[in-house]
C-alpha cells in the first residue's frame, strides 16, 4: 500500500514520525510531503502569491518539505511532483485536538481535503494535547483503522479522527460522530510591545456550544476516537430548493 503523509506541525512533528514507523512496519511504502515549518490555523490555505520553496529531507524513506502551507504540500507534491497512485492520504498525528467547527481552521483537516480532492481515501488525525496515549499508539491504531477502512470503503472518503485524552476502557473504541460546534471566550488580547506597536494575540479558552451526545467533542470527552466524515460539498440543498420556489413565483 502506498500512503502520503503530511501535517500542520511541521516536518519535525513526533506524530508524523510515528505515522511513518507505524505504516513502515506493516510494509506500507510512505512518503512524506509536510510543511518545513508550524502551520496550525492555515486551514485549506493555498500559496498563490509566492513562490514555494522545497528541498529533500534526509530520512529512510522519501521525503520532501515545503516553505508553504500543509495544502501547497499535499496539492504540490502530487501535481507537480510525482504520477504515483497512492492509496491513501493522512495527515497528522496533530499535537492538539481538531472537534467540532475547528475543522474549518485546521491546517491538519485542510491537508486531508486536498487528498480527497484529488480522489484519494484521507484521513485528518489528531490527538488531544494532554492525551496519555503516547503518539506510536495512536499511530498503531491510525494504522489498524486505515486498513480495515479500505477494506470496506470502496469509494474516497475523507474522515476527521481524534484520539481522546484516555481511552474509555483502557483501549481504543471508535465511535461515528457529527460535528459539534466550539468558541472561545477572550479569543483576542490587544497588546501593545516596548516599541509602541498594537497587535492582536489569538488565543482564548475553548467554550462548546454544542457538545451533545453524538458529537465529537462528547465522544473524545467519553474516552473514545471519534471519527467524522467530512466532505467537500458545503452546497445547502434545501436552501437551492427553497431559493428555486421564490424564483419562480
């Protein structure tokens, strides 16, 4: 099985590395196309207005890294890189989690998309910051995940994982959920440096609107990897529908 990784941590990010040993040692063939630097918050974020610049990274399998958002790596390395076929995109293991409406932020999530863009079964993984699963266990279970998902998937999917900050049962139990929708108080500080100059900090405490039973954030808070499939078309159907209605009267 051949598989892209990529992130929003950065080349250097722990996750991305025990996705790789994990996959290396059930025999996947991996190869690595993630940002040189952090890129939390980019979302699906794409350099239009700039040149990207990337080179080779020294490690035992192939391995590229980019001065460029988690998208330009993914979207890049595939269109202007390579003609492999992969079967699989993921992207992560994020050091941090990624519930609810903090997909539409997420660098992780956004590198995961253009996988799916490009017709290719992608998953987002994250892993709560203060998580006692250590990343080379969440990276066996992303793995185990994978390929029970393909075996069963026949068409592309794109699914938003996170792994909770104790497993429920002393295990790993998935659960399917519905995204749930988060804020934050204080989310902007105004500050003003030795130099007189004004800026924003952004930041803040996180407070869930909606944390119902079925969502993500009630399952990670339960002890179980939630998983979400996402998809591309954000179309509001029922809105076309009744628009066509006023249209026509």
């Amino acid at each position: 099985m051949k598989t892209l990784l990529t992130n929003d941590d950065g080349i250097h990010g722990a996750g991305l590395w025990a996705l790789a040993n994990a996959l290396k040692a059930r025999g996947h063939d991996v190869t690595i196309a993630a940002p040189l630097n952090q890129q939390s918050g980019m979302g699906h974020a794409l350099s239009i207005r700039r040149e990207v610049e990337y080179k080779r990274f020294d490690a035992d399998c192939e391995a590229w890294t980019f001065d460029g958002t988690p998208t330009d790596c993914v979207k890049i390395f595939l269109e202007g890189m390579t003609s492999d076929k992969f079967d699989a995109v993921i992207s992560g293991i994020n050091d941090g989690a990624n519930l609810a409406t903090d997909v539409l932020y997420s660098g992780t999530v956004g590198a995961a998309l253009e996988g799916f863009l490009h017709r290719i079964p992608s998953l987002a993984v994250s892993r709560d910051k203060d998580s006692t699963v250590p990343f080379d266990a969440a990276a066996d279970v992303t793995v185990d995940y994978l390929e029970k998902i393909l075996r069963v998937e026949s068409e592309p999917f794109l699914h938003n994982v996170n792994f909770p900050k104790n497993f429920r049962a002393g295990k790993p139990e998935f659960t399917g959920t519905r995204l749930g929708q988060r804020d934050y108080i204080n989310a902007f500080t105004s500050r003003t440096d030795s130099q007189g100059r004004a800026y924003f900090h952004i930041g803040g405490t996180a407070c869930d609107i909606d944390a119902a039973d079925g969502t993500d954030i009630n399952a990670v808070n339960r002890g179980f990897v939630s998983v979400t499939p996402l998809q591309a078309d954000v179309g509001d159907y029922d809105a076309i529908v009744a628009l066509r209605k006023i249209f026509r009267s």
